[in-house]
C-alpha cells in the first residue's frame, strides 16, 4: 500500500466528471490512503455528499464555517491536516478563482491556508481548456507551484474531441503515489543562499543597481526546502513574499550580502550565489542629495570594486558545496566555464539575459549548467519548474 499513513484531501468542483471522484476516493483508500473530501457548491449539482461521505468514511466538508471544529475553524484543521490537496475535477471557474487569490468558499480557503502541496487535475470543455484566459490561469498557477496533473484528449460529455479530460482515476492515483514517495533530495542538509539584486548608494535618494527582481533565487530557496533542506536566504531589496520555512535576511548593498554571507558560511553545507551582485559601488556617498550644477549636463562618477562574494566563499579552505550563477549577454559557455575555474566553484548555472523573455524580470527562464567535466541543458521553463530540476541536479552532485 503506497499512501500507507498519507492524508490526502480530494477537493471536488463543479463539473461532470465529478462523478469519478467516488471511484478516486476509493482507488486512493485501496492505496492506504486516509482521504477526505471538499465539495464545492456546485460539485454538489453533479454527486452527491452522501456518495462521498460512505467511500470515503469521512463527512464531506463544505462550509467555510463549522461550528462543530475547534474553533469555528474547520478550514485551518483541514489545511493542516493534510499531506496533499488534489482538486479532481478542477473546472476551468475553479482555477481563476484559485489564480485570483480568492477564498469565496471552504476549497479556495483551504488552497490558500495549507503549507501542503497542492495539485489541480482540470476537467472541462475543449474549448473552455484553450482559451486564452484559462491557458493564462494555468500559467499563473503553475509558477506559484501548484502541480498540474493533466488534462487528458479525447472525445468529451458534450460530444466535443480535443483536450480537457480528467485523468482517470488510476492515473491520479500513481501521481498520489509519485508525489508523496519522493524522498527528501537535501535532507539534513544546511544551504545559504543569496538573491536579488544590491543597491549602491550614490546620496540618501538615488542608487545604482541592476534588473534583478529575485523571482529565480526565491524559486531556489522555495524548491530547496521543498526538498527537506535547512534554507537561509540573504536578500537585496525584491518585492517578493519569503518562501514558507525559510529564514530571510534583508540587506542593501553587497558590502551588507557580503558581511552576511561570510558571517554565516562556516555554518552551511551548501552555498548557492543566485543573487546579481554590483561589481561597483561609488567611491563617495554624498550625505545630501546630489543637485544640479548650473549648466553642466555631465556627471562623473569615482567607482570603486565591491568584494566579491562567491570568490571569497570560493577560496575558504573548507568551503561548503558552492554553486554560482552567470547571467550573460554573449559567449555564455565560455564565460561561464572561465567563472567556475577562476572562482573554484562546484558547479554554474549560466543564463543568456539577452534573451527576451527569459532571465531578469521574466517569469521564465532557462539555464545551461557546468561543473567539472560535464554539463546539462535546463530548457525554458517558469522559474519553479526550473529551479526544482536544479535543485535535483545540485543535489545529484552534492551527494556523489
């Protein structure tokens, strides 16, 4: 029995192929799985809760207050209770609501309040399925890492042919067991981690800095400790919620990241640079704000180098797994490979920034990954997606 002792919370929308759910709840429970079950209101036009309630030997909940549970709030028990949320069907009215934020009704509060992993296996009509707003949705989701389990193709209640099937119940069943066998890839282990960009004071008003918006390094941080690793993140100034169980660390400017780093290194297993760190700062910081000078349409600038703080790691003499990031514009192979022997790294991510659509800024990315004697090619992807497969691969690397 593969879910032996997993807990699982099988919502159910509004849709015709709701009426697989009961077979789902018991395919799940032959697994060994305890199974609860949510009902949207309109899940409850198309099986009834009496239906799901003797399969799977639980009361289906579906009010968002309940007086019977501690409290007054079920939705908190049941979003902590459970090992993994699975939404089948997840109708296309389901997944915009999801990807709006909204918590209108017990299953959308529950997506909201659970640290558990949550996965949407959609069912609708073909059409309704590629629609522009619905493939948005999708994406959307997809990058807050809700997994994705499907649709199916083939012909459809209506009489249509294309996507839009739910899975069948036996396949969402060995995706269940897929996902909740996985073994934490970094468990036990330590890892700091740096992201975003820095900013260097030119007066208390202006800065240099770069395009980083951190959405890569977040991604790492939350994917690492999805992993099962003890995740520190030291963060210039990014407009992004820290990743559930991960320490962060505020910092400005790189002389900040690089006292922060070095100040915590020796306590670290593994140390991944993601963060776009000025190479320069001012010589001066004026202590007033810099004002126009008459006619004069030209300013120069003393610059000085910042330390920098993947070659210091780099050169420790016990220093912990060290990973690096190149963000290029041109050769990016060649100067990648010159960064990790100069530097003494264990491995480098390289991405071409000059790429629309992928590396600063972008939802998406792609990387090209070298270490020592081998390399691997990460296509484009959202940056979730991404960074759990280079969590995977450092790991791999960790552990040989």
């Amino acid at each position: 029995m593969r879910l032996a002792d997993k807990r699982i919370l099988l919502g159910i929308s509004g849709g015709i192929a709701a009426y697989k759910s009961a077979e789902l709840v018991r395919r799940l429970k032959d697994q060994g799985a305890e199974v609860r079950v949510v009902m949207t209101r309109s899940a409850k036009e198309f099986i009834t809760p009496l239906t799901l309630q003797a399969v799977s030997g639980h009361p289906v909940a579906d009010s968002l207050l309940d007086p019977a549970a501690e409290a007054g709030m079920g939705h908190i028990e049941l979003a902590k209770w459970a090992d993994l949320i699975l939404i089948a069907p997840a109708s296309a009215n389901l997944m915009a609501r999801m990807a709006a934020g909204m918590a209108d009704e017990l299953l959308t509060t529950l997506c909201l309040a659970t640290p558990a992993q949550v996965a949407l296996a959609p069912a609708m009509n073909q059409q309704m399925y590629l629609n522009a707003a619905t493939q948005a949705n999708l994406k959307t989701l997809a990058s807050r890492g809700i997994l994705l389990w499907g649709p199916d193709s083939g012909s459809q209640a209506c009489g249509d042919v294309g996507p839009g099937r739910m899975l069948d119940p036996l396949a969402l069943v060995e995706r269940c067991c897929q996902q909740l066998a996985v073994e934490p890839l970094l468990a036990g282990v330590t890892l700091l981690l740096t992201a975003g960009p820095t900013r260097e004071a030119l007066d208390p008003v202006r800065y240099i800095s770069n395009h980083s918006s951190g959405k890569m390094g977040y991604a790492i941080a939350r994917a690492a400790r999805e992993a099962g690793a003890d995740v520190t993140l030291v963060s210039g100034p990014v407009a992004l919620a820290t990743p559930q169980g991960v320490e962060r660390i505020d910092v400005e400017s790189a002389q900040q990241m690089h006292q922060a780093v070095m100040s915590r290194v020796g306590a670290c297993d593994l140390f991944i640079g993601c963060a776009a760190v000025a190479d320069y700062r001012p010589a001066q910081v004026a202590p007033q704000k810099i004002k126009k000078s008459g006619d004069n349409d030209q300013m120069t600038l003393a610059l000085v180098k910042n330390p920098d703080i993947i070659a210091a790691v780099g050169a420790l003499a016990e220093k912990p797994f060290t990973v690096g990031f190149a963000a290029e514009t041109v050769d990016v192979e060649q100067y990648a490979l010159d960064k990790l022997r100069r530097k003494r790294l264990d491995m480098i991510a390289a991405n071409d920034v000059s790429q629309a659509g992928q590396g600063f800024n972008a939802d998406d990315n792609a990387l090209a990954v070298f270490w020592q004697g081998g390399q691997a090619t990460l296509p484009l992807a959202d940056k979730l997606t991404l960074a759990r497969h280079l969590v995977a691969l450092i790991a791999h690397h960790y552990r040989s």
